[in-house]
C-alpha cells in the first residue's frame, strides 16, 4: 500500500474480531514506531503490548474487542522541553503515528486512545510502569470486525481553511 492511500483510509477502529495478531506484525509495527524521528533523537518512547484478557479490561475497559492493546509511553528525561513545551509527548505521537499508519498497511485497526480518555495512574499500577515514566497513549489492535465506517477524508476541514501562505490567513 502506498503512504497516501493508508493515510486516506486510516480511521478509528472500535469493533474487533477476535483472532490474534501474530507476532510478525507485532514486530513490524513496532518497528515503524521505532524509525520515527524525536527530538534531538533521543528516542524517549516505549510501548507494552498487553494481551491478556484480564489485563485489557483493567487498563482499558472494554477495549472495543480488541484481541491486543499497544500502550505507547514516554520517558521526558530522555527528551526535551523548549518554549516551555514537552517534547516527549511530540516524539511519542510521532512514533505511534508511524505504528497506526502501519497497522493500516497490514490490515490491523487502531483507534487512538489518549488525553482525558486514559487513566494514567491505574494504567502504571496495572502494567509496573515506573513514575517517572508517562503514558502517553494507547491503542486497541486487531482485525476490524464488520463493515468500516467511512473514511475520515470527507469530513476534513477544507484546504483553505487550515493552510495559509506567507502570513496567517493569506491565501496564496
């Protein structure tokens, strides 16, 4: 599949079905997250699959199904901070980008889970995840169930309305 078109078709998945996901695709979405650029390439990321039935109803309720559950977590240490912004949570969205824009190529679903949807603190207890380190997202994972819903394409904001030339709001 080529970039663009898995970025066209990429959507939040929230129905799975229950076969696993094998272990190649595992290692090749993870490898996606690992090329992606950070700042100053400090590569401040790690991620935890989580398999266990038990475990994903704890750390993400329901999990709409999903066989697998990635949590993608940051270590601030190992990034930056410059005007007055932490560049961890950049590095970390980078590479979780990368990792669903893979599973779209392999056929996999993701749903991007993070923000006031996560509870950081019950996630770290659950999972052994030390203090300093934060959870920045999670996503189920599995193969979509069903029919997909349609592509997010159609409901973005017109080019014009987002991109600017020049100065904001010039039109070139």
């Amino acid at each position: 599949m080529e970039l663009m078109q898995a970025i066209r078709e990429r959507r939040s998945i929230r129905r799975y079905r229950k076969d696993p996901v094998c272990g190649c695709a595992i290692a090749g979405l993870i490898e996606a997250a690992r090329l992606a650029p950070s700042w100053k390439n400090g590569q401040c990321w790690r991620f935890i699959l989580v398999r266990d039935h038990e475990m994903l109803q704890r750390i993400a309720g329901e999990n709409y199904g999903a066989p697998a559950c990635i949590v993608a977590c940051g270590l601030p240490e190992e990034s930056g901070r410059n005007n007055e912004q932490d560049y961890y949570l950049v590095d970390v969205a980078i590479a979780v980008e990368h990792l669903v824009l893979a599973a779209v190529d392999m056929g996999l679903g993701t749903c991007w889970v993070s923000g006031r949807m996560l509870e950081e603190q019950k996630i770290k207890e659950a999972l052994g995840i030390p203090e300093e380190v934060r959870v920045v997202a999670m996503t189920p994972l599995g193969y979509p169930d069903g029919d997909l819903p349609p592509a997010p394409a159609g409901r973005r904001r017109p080019t014009e309305e987002i991109f600017f030339s020049e100065s904001w709001g010039a039109q070139g």
